[in-house]
C-alpha cells in the first residue's frame, strides 16, 4: 500500500490515545508488582510498556493487515520477531515507553515512538510526549515538526555547525566495548557540555530542534533510534555508522553519531571516537 501524510496523522492519533489511556494514568501510580526488571535494574519494563504496546500492536495489525508489527516487549519475549525487519514490505517499529527507567522512576522525561518501514527504509517516525501532549513528526521529504495540543506546529531545525570545543552533545558509551568505552568517555571532555537524558525521544528532541549538536551510542536497537534519526533528518540533520555506512532498518549493533552535517559527524568521529 501507499503511505500518506493521512496516514501520519492517524498514527499520531493512536500514540496519543495509548498515551491518555494506558501510559498517563499510571505514571507516578505505579505498585511494586507492575515494575519488573529485563536485564539489569537500569533496564526495566511496566504494565504501562506492556499495555500501550498491546493497544497499538492490536490497531496496526487491524487497519494494516499483513504489515510485520515489531514491539520492543514483545521482542523481548520472542527476539526472532526482528528476523524480516529489513525486507518486509510495510512495518510497523513500536517503543510503548521511550525512557521506562525515567517513567518509572516519576520523572516526565519518556516518549512513545514508532517508526514505519518500507521495504528496507524507515518512511516516517513519530515521538508523542504524553505528558506535554506534544509530537515530532516526520515523513521521507516531508520535514519534520513538533505539533501542540492545540494543533499548532513548529518546523524543526537542527543546530548549525560549530567548532568542537563549543558543541553539547551526548554519546551513550554504557555499552560500548573496552577501550572504547573509556576513551569515549574521556574524550566528552573536549566539548563545551555534556548532557544524558537516558530516553532517545528526548536526545533526538534536543538534536533536531537545535538545543544540541550531536547524540549517539553503540547498542542500536530499531525502536530507540529509527523515529529519531528520520525526525532529525528531516530536520536537516546527518546521521552514519561508526564506519561511515547508512544507518538502516534491521541494524542492532555498531556505534552511530547523529549530528548537524556530514563535516561534524566526522569531526565527532575523529576527536571523541578516535581511531
């Protein structure tokens, strides 16, 4: 099938609903039993992940039949669900709670992101804020905006280059094998701020209105960063692979740097990755 700009909105339309019905109503209410965690007490999962990502799930597979629907929980019940990502002819990527570590611990920095695949390329992403009402969206060639409550809308941009010494930008080195890891972080000194925010609906956020210079990080899982990387692209952004190739659905692992432009994605690579 076609995808549209309706279709956009409408999908805009079901995030915000499992946002006011199944996200909003137990944040900051959460008990012990509905917090569990995944694979470490940072990564952890609640019936807010489970019953949002059910809700949208359960829409897509009715007005989109035989589309592949992949949800993080659900992946994470059954990982051979991202076989297929990159070839199926329209997919649906879901991330219930952008931020669960945020969410559960009562701060409003969480997101809900979803991303469309066609045939191999990320075609739209969207990220809703439950709390601020609000969503980035973005279709292939179409920009990316920040749309209100009242239906207003804002045209995203990125930040325009600097030196350095002068960006704020934050790369998540956590997963990052040694001596990667330590050399990264060390390096982040070279910048004029570092910032963590643990939640890619915010990181990318920041990058593609302008508030910030670069993000990135090694782990690549397809909900945290396909909606982020078309937003900000769209934005005017550039994003690549540590060694320099596309950024494409179907890739989980290998380090990616999203900047303003080609020239400070290589100069990030160059003095805060090293060699």
């Amino acid at each position: 099938m076609q995808f549209s700009d309706r279709h956009v909105a409408e999908l805009d339309a079901l995030l915000r609903h499992a946002g006011e019905t199944e996200i909003l109503p137990r944040f900051r209410l959460l008990e012990a039993a509905e917090l569990e965690e995944k694979e470490s007490p940072r990564d952890v999962v609640t019936e807010a992940d489970k019953a949002a990502e059910s809700l949208i799930a359960s829409e897509l597979a009715h007005r989109f039949p035989g589309a592949k629907i992949v949800g993080e929980e659900a992946v994470s019940e059954n990982p051979d669900l991202l076989d297929g990502l990159a070839s199926a002819d329209l997919a649906f990527v879901i991330d219930p709670v952008d931020g669960t570590f945020n969410f559960a611990s009562g701060m409003p920095l969480f997101g809900c992101m979803l991303a469309v695949v066609q045939r191999g390329e990320c075609i739209a992403g969207l990220i809703h804020y439950p709390v601020s009402g609000e969503s980035l969206l973005a279709a292939v060639g179409g920009g990316s905006r920040l749309v209100a409550t009242d239906g207003s809308e804002t045209v995203m941009k990125v930040a325009d280059p600097v030196a350095l010494s002068e960006m704020v930008g934050t790369i998540s080195w956590s997963f990052m094998p040694e001596p990667l890891r330590s050399r990264v972080a060390a390096n982040m000194s070279k910048i004029a701020m570092t910032f963590a925010l643990r939640c890619s609906a915010w990181e990318y956020r920041m990058a593609a209105c302008g508030k910030v210079h670069f993000v990135g990080g090694q782990k690549l899982m397809p909900w945290d960063h396909l909606p982020g990387v078309l937003i900000h692209a769209e934005a005017g952004g550039y994003s690549a692979m540590l060694d320099g190739s596309s950024y494409r659905p179907g890739v989980t692992d290998g380090g990616l740097i999203t900047a303003p432009d080609e020239a400070s994605w290589a100069l990030i690579r160059s003095e805060i990755v090293g060699a």
